[in-house]
C-alpha cells in the first residue's frame, strides 16, 4: 500500500519532510503502518521503534480518541503517556485504517487542565445531587435494621438464647457502624454539591465550643479523658461568622479524636494568629481566629497525614481503613474553606497532634 498516495493522491511531495505536523497511519487495531519524521520527533522515539509499537503504546486512550475524532468530524485533546504533552488530533477513516495528525497543544496545558477539571467538577456535582437524593432510599432501610435489632436486643420479641442475643449484638453493631459511614457519606457529598453563603451572626466563641463538648460529654465520659477549653488572655471573646458551621467543624474533628482515643488530654484553644503566620497560610485582608483541637494520645504517621483530607486518594490506595476519617474531615475542610479559611494537622510523636482551624473574626 503505497501511503503517500493514499494521503496526497500524488508522488509528487516528500511527505516526510514537507509536512509541518506529525503524520500516523495505523490499522483499525492502532498498529503503527507508516509515520512521517516529525512524528518520531514527537514521540521522542525512532521510526523504527514507532513501526513495530501500537498507537495505543503512546497516546492515552487513543482508539477511543480515534473513533470520536472520525465521528464528530473534528480534533481532539490527545495526551502523551507518562507526560503532560498534549496534542490536537484529527483523524481521517481510510481504507483499512487511519490517519492521524498531531499538533502539538502543550502550550494550551493551563486551558487544557482547566476545561478537565471544570468538566470533573461537573461530574461531581452531578454524583453527589445523585447520591443526596438517594439518602431516603439509603438510610431507611437500615434505620429499620437498626432499630428492630435494639428492639429485640430489649426482649420485646421473645426471650431468645445466648447464641441468638449475640448474632442480634453483631447486627445492631454492624448496621449501627453502616449506618454513621452512609451518614458522612452523604455529609461529605452535600459539602461538595450545596454549600451555601454562611449566615453571619455574632456570638462568643467559647459559648459555642462549650456546646460542643457538652453534647459529647457521654463519650468521653466512657473514656478515661480530660478536657480543657481556653482563650489566649485579653482576646475578645465574640466574632461574627456561621456558627451552625462552625459546630459542624469542631464535632467533626472531636469525632475524629474520640473515634481513636480511649485516653489521654484533650484541649481547644482559641488564639490571635500574628500576620506572619497568617502569610504563611496565604490568607491575608481580613481579622482572623486560630481555633487548635489537640490530643496527646492521637498517634499519625507521615502517611496518615498526606491523606488526612481526601478520602478519593486513600481509596485508591491499599491502606482503606481510615475512609471514613478522611470523609470527615474532607467535610471539615469544605465547610472551612466556605466560611474562606484554612485548615491543617499537625502531629508530633509522642506529643501532641493539633488540628488548627482558621477563619475570619
């Protein structure tokens, strides 16, 4: 098959060397048939190479690319593998192939990026509304489980043996666990689809952190734990911001903490950040507070604090079993940053770890 003609109906060009970008001719299975110069140029490799290589080898998704190309009669985004190179493809449907031309469109990578990851915004936006109106279907049916189980656990089914009270102990426990995960599931994914402007009022915040400890005060009753809540002297003690969010947060993170601790110190401070520290952060025009959350018995690893706050990274690890962890506090940081402040852990073994909140006065 003489290539050349196929493409110029002529011998009269050097298609090698005439062509200013890459040339690919390939089979319907994406082996590689012809290339002009530019495309071992490209493709950082030798024509050579390129001849005995599939489409597939270089280009991310390529067959895919190819018949969307062919179809919508236009160019696409292509992405060199294993680099941030991308190309503008089109492709023609020939014979018993195709052939495609590469641009290079590295230069368009920021508006690239963007166009990926408004498109992946989008799709989570649309998962999480998915998922939210789903929460009924979800949460009823072990509601149900939950409660006919504490229900007969209680007796009121009969008296049943010991075996049985055990097996009734697993499923209420169980379901009970599903249960809160299904909870901050769905917590996380409201977060991320419905945050809302905050409702600013002013209150004092150490009123507010009270609250919160008092409605955990079972919890840690349970548990062989001291609690100490202060503010740095001659502070004022009201500020102005969402305090229905602001409870969220700090519930969220004792959640974290009491999930994981059975003893041990834990204090809230509340403190003025100085603007050095506060540049730090890169949050600067405004007043702001620094709330830290610290336990002396809440042991992280390095790796625990690379994902602290991103749930889809762990997933895609082999260490899952701190999730739900990382589901809470993804919720924590999305209600932060819509309050527009900052949060962070900070961990030091065999002392303290602190998860310090910032937000405006």
């Amino acid at each position: 098959m003489d290539i050349k003609k196929i493409l110029f109906r002529t011998n009269s060009i050097d298609v090698e060397k005439a062509l200013p970008d890459a040339v690919v001719f390939c089979n319907r299975d994406g082996k590689i048939l012809w290339v002009n110069d530019k495309a071992a140029e490209i493709f950082e490799t030798s024509k050579m190479h390129l001849l005995t290589s599939n489409i597939s080898d270089f280009i991310e998704n390529a067959l895919n690319l190819i018949t969307s190309s062919v179809i919508m009669n236009n160019q696409v985004i292509t992405k060199l593998s294993g680099s941030e190179t991308y190309f503008d493809m089109t492709s023609k449907e020939i014979e018993d192939g195709y052939v495609l031309d590469f641009r290079d469109s590295t230069s368009n990578a920021d508006e690239i990026a963007k166009l990926e990851e408004d498109d992946y915004k989008e799709i989570n936006r649309d998962k999480n509304n998915f998922l939210l109106k789903l929460s009924n279907e979800l949460k009823s049916p072990l509601q149900s489980i939950v409660g006919f189980s504490q229900a007969m656990a209680d007796g009121l089914g009969g008296s049943m043996s010991e075996q049985q009270e055990k097996y009734i102990r697993i499923i209420k426990k169980n379901s009970s666990d599903l249960m809160y995960f299904i909870t901050k599931l769905l917590e996380l994914a409201q977060t991320e689809s419905e945050l809302k402007n905050p409702e600013i009022k002013t209150f004092e915040i150490i009123n507010t952190i009270n609250s919160v400890v008092r409605f955990n005060e079972q919890l840690y009753k349970d548990k062989n734990l001291k609690w100490n809540v202060s503010i740095e002297e001659g502070m004022k003690n009201t500020i102005s911001s969402d305090e229905e969010i602001l409870k969220t947060i700090l519930q969220n993170i004792l959640e974290v903490i009491l999930k994981s601790v059975d003893m041990g110190d834990i204090s809230i401070s509340v403190s003025s950040p100085n603007e050095e520290f506060l540049a730090s952060k890169n949050l600067t025009g405004a007043d702001y507070i620094l709330i830290s959350v610290s336990s002396n018995s809440l042991l992280l690893s390095e790796n625990d604090l690379e994902s602290m706050f991103d749930p889809y990274l762990i997933v895609d690890t082999s260490n899952k079993k701190n999730v739900l962890r990382a589901m809470t506090l993804a919720c924590v940081k999305n209600l932060v940053q819509n309050l527009r402040g900052a949060v962070w852990v900070e961990s030091q073994i065999l002392k303290n770890t602190n998860f310090n909140i910032v937000i405006p006065r």
